[in-house]
C-alpha cells in the first residue's frame, strides 16, 4: 500500500523550479568540503511529528486523520506507520530518521509486555530498514508523556519511577544499537521543576548525574559505539529545565566528571526559548569540543513558545552552518527535523513540502556560510583581536603577565587605539552571501 500515492521522487530542479515539490537548492550529488551536500548534512526525518502528529494543540482535538488511523489494532497501526516512514524517506531522499521508544510501538500493562511489543517492531523496522538502506540516526526513551513522569524521571521524587526510566532507557540504548544508531540522545523532558516550594534540587541533580552514568556504563557494557548527546532546552514542560542550555549543561556534566561521554544536540527552538541565538549555542559547544548534532526547526519569537515550526530562515541556517563547517561537519550527527507542520497544514503532502522547504533553506544556508567565509569575514575577527599576536598581547595570551606587570606596562600611555567592530558592515557581507549563494 502506498501512503503518498500523489507524490513520485523527489527531484533537484534548480532555484528557477516552482514545483512546490522539488529541491531548488539542495541537490543532493553537489559537491561540498570533498563530500557531498548529502552526506554533509545528513538530513533526518523525525518519526514522532511526522508519523504521529495530529495537529493537536493546547486548545483543539486532533486535526489530521492519516492512512493507518485506518489500521485494525494497534500493532498493525505501528507496522503501516514504519512502512509510511519508509516510503516517505525513499521519496524524500532524506537517508535518516530519529524515533523515541514510545513512537513506534504502543505500551502493554508491564514493561516487560511494552519491551516484547516494541521488539516485533523493531525486528520489522529492522528488515525494511535493511532493504531500503534507511538509517537511524539516533534513538531515544520518551519519558515524559507517561503520567508516571508527572515529576519527572530520573529527577522524580520516586525511586520506582526513577528504576522505570532506567529500565525504559537501558532497553532504547539497546534497540538504537541493534538498529546501530549513530547516536543517542537524552532530552530533559520533565527533569526540571516548576516550583522550588516542594524541590529538592540538589537530590535531582545529584540522581540525574547518577542516571546519566549508569548510562553511559551501560552503553560502554554493550559496545554501543554511538555519540551519546545531550539536548538542552530552558523550559517546557517544567518551568526551569536542568539542562537549560549549552552552557549550564557542560557546568552540569564537568561537575560530575561526566563531560567525556557526552555531546550535544543543539535544536534551533529551544535556543531561541534560551534567550539565545542558534549560532550561539553551537558556538558554545563547538568551543568545548561537544557539538553533536542539531534538531533543524524554528520557533517564532512573538509566541515564545517551542512551536517546532520547519526551518526557513535563511539567515539562521546561514549563521548556524558557519558554524558547522569550522567544526569541520557534523558527522556522526546530522539535521534531524524535529519540527511539524501546522494545524492549519491539512493536506497531508504538506509533510513533504515542510521537509523540502527545510533542506533546502538548510542547503542554502550552507552555501551561502561558506561564501561568507570566502568573503574574508573570518580575516575582519582575526584583524580585531590581532594585539594579542605581538607585544604585551602576546605575552598576556602565553600566560607570561601578571597584574604588576601589566600595570608597569600601562601606567604612562596616554592613548589606547581600538579598532571598529563594524556591526553593520558585516551584516552586509552576510546579505551578499545570502545572494550570492541564492544566485549560483
Ligand atoms: C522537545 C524535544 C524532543 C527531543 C527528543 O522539545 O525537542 O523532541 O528532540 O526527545
Ligand atoms: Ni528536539
Ligand atoms: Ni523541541
């Protein structure tokens, strides 16, 4: 059975195209950075917004009725959405996808019943995967959607609950190896609180750095060689997120001595619900060697809440793949879409016109950061910062200064010369990259 019988392949017909189902920058065999654009960004197709997502919203029921809503049980429904998945990622060209435990297989009374379900899906997911040379980017446990995970899960007040989650976990880091996933990813779901009233934040902590170890020992017991990630976010569905951002999260894992096992994996939306740019928090990863991968979406900052809205703003995929190559790429990471179609979205070939719009703008945005660096944007940095190349510079840098020194130095100069930081001159070598890039 086809689910998207209305769509054929996918196909690169250039910027002129305005077949709303067709690639007008990303062509998947272009060269880049002695690979191609495809296997660069690794484009990822998320299993819970695309396959599950109904349009629901705080305020209506579910909007969009899909093909295997049709299905007659519920193991069937979860066997017609992987073949969904399948046919959708063959179409798209998209060679990656990402799921929670929960997506793909529905919960029986006991975990020990959950486990045996999830594991006929898995083994079908396993086959089709195999014929169709789909692959899994990473895995991850939903623990958060369960009332059991109303206080969280390994920040819950308790103990059972935190046992549940282990288990849940350990048995996800043992499917995303069998399916051998580049990577796993640990987002906060409801580790956080929403009041300090009835909080024992220094006991959550301490057990959400204690589940985070027994983690990653278990991954290190099963040889799962995947890049273990960690996906900040600052709030939703808690008030105040443990891992709020990059930044407190690396202060998280260094307190623990937990920093060399993990990585991140940094989403667009939840920067932006940081008070932060996504440029910024790559930028705070990819310092400390921990940028991962990226969740590719886009919220909108009138609403300022996590609207998971596809990416299209050409000027953060520009800024955010700037980043990207300076780390050299992304791999073993890639783009995985964690983003869904409005409520307002109806037909359901707007899935494929979400996904075509987001790798396209991504795609630009590529091309368009690495004319910026061509454009000698880096040679403007290194010219600003250049005292610190010769002289007093120089030796502040090689740690050779102390404050007597650096007084005797300054005491009698009568001028400092600082050179421009020329805001607006750059922000129009990004505009002309934009262009430039848009135009080949
Ligand atoms: C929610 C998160 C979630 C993670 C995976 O805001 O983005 O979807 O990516 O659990
Ligand atoms: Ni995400
Ligand atoms: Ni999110």
């Amino acid at each position: 059975m086809a689910f998207f019988p209305g769509v054929d392949k996918i196909e690169f017909e250039g910027k002129n195209s305005t077949n709303p189902f067709a690639f007008k920058f990303y062509n998947p065999n272009e060269p880049f950075e002695k690979t191609t654009l495809r296997d660069y960004l690794r484009f990822s197709v998320a299993f819970w917004h695309t396959f599950n997502g109904n349009g629901q919203d705080m305020f209506g029921s579910p909007a969009f009725i899909r093909p295997w809503d049709n299905a007659k049980t519920s193991l069937d429904k979860a066997l017609m959405k992987v073949d969904a998945l399948v046919e959708f990622c063959e179409k798209l060209g998209v060679n990656y996808f990402c799921f929670h435990d929960r997506d793909i297989a529905p919960e029986g009374k006991t975990l020990r019943e959950t486990n045996a379900i999830l594991d006929k899906v898995v083994d079908y997911l396993k086959a089709r995967m195999k014929e169709s040379g789909l692959k899994l980017l990473w895995g991850t446990a939903n623990l958060f959607g369960h009332p059991r995970y109303a206080h969280g899960a390994a920040t819950s007040c308790s103990a059972d609950v935190f046992a549940y989650a282990a288990a849940q976990v350990k048995k996800a880091i043992e499917i995303t190896k069998e399916l051998n996933g580049d990577g796993y990813v640990f987002w906060g779901g409801r580790e956080g609180y929403t009041t300090l009233l009835n909080t024992d934040m220094q006991l959550e902590l301490d057990n959400l750095a204690r589940f985070l170890r027994m983690a990653a020992d278990y991954a290190d017991e099963i040889g799962f060689k995947g890049q273990l990630l960690i996906e900040p976010k600052p709030m939703e569905p808690t008030k105040h997120q443990y891992d709020y951002d990059v930044a407190t999260a690396t202060a998280f894992l260094r307190k623990y001595g937990l920093e060399k096992h993990f990585k991140f994996n940094v989403e667009v939306n939840h920067a932006t619900l940081a008070g932060h740019t996504f440029n910024h928090e790559l930028r705070y990863a990819r310092i400390n060697d921990m940028l991962g991968s990226i969740d590719a979406n886009q919220g909108d900052l009138f609403l300022g809440w996590d609207t998971d809205q596809f990416p299209t703003n050409l000027y953060i995929t520009t800024l955010g793949m700037y980043e990207i190559i300076k780390n050299g790429g992304i791999k073993p990471g890639g783009l995985n879409f964690d983003a869904k179609i409005r409520r307002e979205s109806l037909d359901i070939n707007d899935l494929f016109i979400a996904h075509i719009a987001g790798m396209d703008s991504f795609a630009l945005g590529l091309k368009a950061a690495k004319e910026l660096i061509n454009s000698g944007f880096d040679k403007f940095v290194e010219e600003k910062y250049s005292s610190f190349n010769q002289g007093i510079g120089k030796k502040i840098v090689e740690g050779n200064t102390s404050f007597n020194d650096l007084e005797r130095y300054i005491l009698d100069k009568e001028s400092i010369l600082l050179p421009s930081g020329s805001q607006e001159y750059l922000e129009t070598l990004l505009n002309r990259a934009i262009l430039l890039a848009g135009a080949k």
